[in-house]
C-alpha cells in the first residue's frame, strides 16, 4: 500500500493543531503515524514506522546471516544490485531484469520501449490504473504517449473490451492487481483470454505489477506462469515485501539493453544503491514466502469485519470489498465523513493500543457523497489476531464512531 502516514517524528506532545485554530496537517500527520506506529496490536506494520537506527540495524543483521556483509559496495548498478536483478528475472521466469530506482520510471521506460517497437503510442489500460490516477500525467508529459480505455468497470477488460476497441493500441497494461478498484484481479481464465485478445491485435503485453507478488493464491498458478503471460513485467520491492524503495522491469534481454540506456537518460543510474538492493534481497527472503499466508489470513479478517459491521450494533450500510480478498489487502466502506473515521481509529488506538482501521478517504471523483473508504492490509503482525479480536475491534471502534 502506499502510505499517506510519515515515520514517527520527535518524541513529545503534538496534536496538530495550532494556537491559532487551524489544522497543522503535517503535524497531525506526524501524530498520527506516531500513535499507530506505537500500538501494541496492528494489522500491519508499514515499512515507514520504526526508527533510522532500528532499520539499518535490522538491515545490517539480516546481511550478516544472509553471507552478504563483506559484500563489495556497489558502483553504478553492478555488485549487489546485479545479484538482484538475477534473482528477480529467476523469480519471475524472464531472460533479464533491471533495477530502477521508482515503478514510475520503470514503467515509463517499458512503455516506451514498446511503443517504439510496435510504431504505436497508444496504451490501452484502466482508467484507474497507476499512471493515469498517480503519475500526473507522465506518459504524455514525458513519453508522448497516449492512453485509451477499453473499459471504465472496477474491475480489469474483458477480452471482448480488448477484442472489439475500435482503436489500435500498441500496448495493453494490466495492472495486477488493480489497486484502486479494491485491489482486484480477474480469474486466471479471464486474464489468460484477455492477453489472447491483445496477441490477436499483435499489441505487447505488460503487467504493472507492482503488488504481484501476491497473485499466486488467487491465480493458483507460480509467479513465473503468471509473470510470463506478459513481454514484461514491473514489480515494485516496498509494497508487499517490506522494502525501503525501488522496482525491476523484466522482460526479454533486448528489451532489458535499451531499457538499461533509458534508465541512464532519466537519471536512474544512481551511483550506490546497496541499502535498497539488499532490502529487497531480504524481501525475497523473508516476505515472499510469506505471502501466501497473509492472503489466507486476510479472508479470515475480511469474513469477521463483515461479520461485526452487519451486526446489531453495525452501522446499517457497509461494504467490504472484495467480500473474499484477492490479495491480502481489500477495502473498507462505511457511512460515515472520513474525518470522523480517522479520528475514530485514532482515538481507538491511544485508548485501547489496537491499530484495526488507520486514514479513511472521500471516495473518488464522481463517487457517492456521505461515505469513506480504507484499505486494509494483514502482514505478519495480522497473523496473531483471530476472527474474535477483530470483532471486538469493531465493536470498540464503531463504538467510538457513534460516540
């Protein structure tokens, strides 16, 4: 998930608000991030909560167990960042991979790549897909690409929605799974027949797959099966396996060289990156594996908030969506303004030291008026709490809400 929320800041009493009446938003951002960081109970433990020291130790001993602390420093892309790049085009059954410093550079870069290649500058995505909700308009802005959308549903295109287009597209990009749309995915028989449709229109495959790591319980099928419907993939290395930052771009070794030059153009080619590769490294290691068992949990989590929000005491109207997680993230929506909601789960964790709900936000443009929506993420701290403990959790914190 991308984390609204800044580290924990100085110790010390800050609520945010001025003396003058007005709402430091920063400040407030920076309480709230050191309250939920503080609980005692989370769901979640993003990778920006913690300390400077706290990481770089944590970082440094999982080197020296993993045999790579006499590692040699890396300079422009070689020595452990090339280790990484190995690992990922294994992991996900590619020729080749490149380490980026940003998904959006990534992503840029094999859009380009594919345009040039096709002799088409159209891309034919969602209209909730990451560069069109969270990039402000790169690809036109820096690639002189144009985008189109086969279909406007919260949910991925039917093979149909690409078959009948009425306009040629040189790239299809699916983004798996699709984040704001509830983090949803089709079925393995859906994606597969919507990728034919694409080939049928002789347009390159590319996967945003930023969360990929995830798909396989809902897929039923390994990373390299799923990865390799695709020409190429991206894949991010902080929003499933607790990275610092960073992202690869894999595909074949042709693509890969000149992806490798525009790296270098955008000013990619950082000089060391030992820190970010080595995180990464750790990621595969230890949260990769793990995956599996935070989706299972998190349709346990799911099934209680469900169960909570519809009883007596519930708020009347939710959703939680999907009903059934595809990942181990899904939203939230409840009837209620977002400030209340917010102010609900905080106030629930200075009392109680449970962190159940974190920010609650309007819903998008053109989205009902009166509700919220948050997105809820199960990682291993979520693995201790049973369907019990989230349903008192939502009794404590709808309590708050009303109160």
């Amino acid at each position: 998930m991308d984390v609204d929320e800044l580290p924990p800041g100085a110790p010390g009493e800050v609520t945010g608000e001025p003396s003058d009446g007005t709402v430091d938003e920063g400040a407030a951002r920076r309480y709230r991030a050191q309250v939920w960081g503080g609980a005692a109970r989370s769901l979640w433990r993003p990778s920006v909560e913690g300390t400077v020291g706290g990481r770089l130790r944590a970082l440094a001993d999982w080197a020296e167990g993993a045999g790579l602390a006499d590692a040699a420093l890396d300079v422009y892309g070689d020595g452990l960042v090339e280790v990484l790049e190995e690992r990922i085009a294994a992991e996900l059954g590619m020729p080749a991979a490149v380490f980026f410093p940003t998904g959006t550079m990534a992503q840029q870069v094999a859009l380009r790549c594919w345009a040039a290649r096709t002799g088409n500058q159209v891309v034919a995505l969602h209209p909730l897909a990451h560069p069109e909700v969270h990039e402000d308009g790169a690809l036109v802005a820096l690639s002189g690409l144009r985008t189109v959308h086969p279909t406007a549903a919260p949910r991925l295109p039917s093979a149909e929605e690409v078959r009948d287009h009425p306009e040629p597209f040189g790239t299809l990009m699916l983004e798996l799974p699709l984040r704001d749309a509830g983090f949803v995915l089709p079925t393995w028989e859906e994606l597969t027949a919507t990728v034919g449709a694409a080939r049928e229109r002789e347009a390159a495959v590319h996967f945003d797959g930023a969360r990929l790591w995830e798909c396989p319980t809902h897929f039923g099928r390994p990373l390299a099966e799923i990865a390799g419907l695709a020409d190429s993939v991206y894949v991010s290395f902080y929003k499933s396996l607790d990275g610092m930052s960073g992202a690869a771009l894999a595909g074949p070794e042709e693509l890969m060289a000149e992806a490798r030059v525009w790296l270098h153009r955008y000013g990619g080619q950082v000089f060391q990156q030992y820190p970010t590769a080595l995180a990464a490294l750790r990621g595969l290691d230890t949260e990769l594996p793990r995956l599996p068992a935070y989706v299972a949990h998190a349709r346990v989590v799911a099934e209680a908030l469900r169960e909570a929000l519809a009883g007596k005491d519930g708020p009347g109207w939710f959703r939680v969506h999907p009903e059934v997680p595809h990942t181990h993230q899904f939203q939230v929506w409840l009837p209620y303004p977002p400030d209340v909601l917010t102010a609900a789960a905080l106030a629930q964790t200075e009392r109680t030291g449970t962190c159940l709900f974190r920010r609650w936000f309007a819903p998008g443009p053109g989205g009902p008026p009166g509700v919220a929506v948050t997105e809820v993420t199960v990682a291993s701290s979520g693995l201790e709490w049973t369907a019990e403990d989230v349903r008192t959790a939502v009794r404590d914190f709808l309590a708050l809400v009303e109160g």
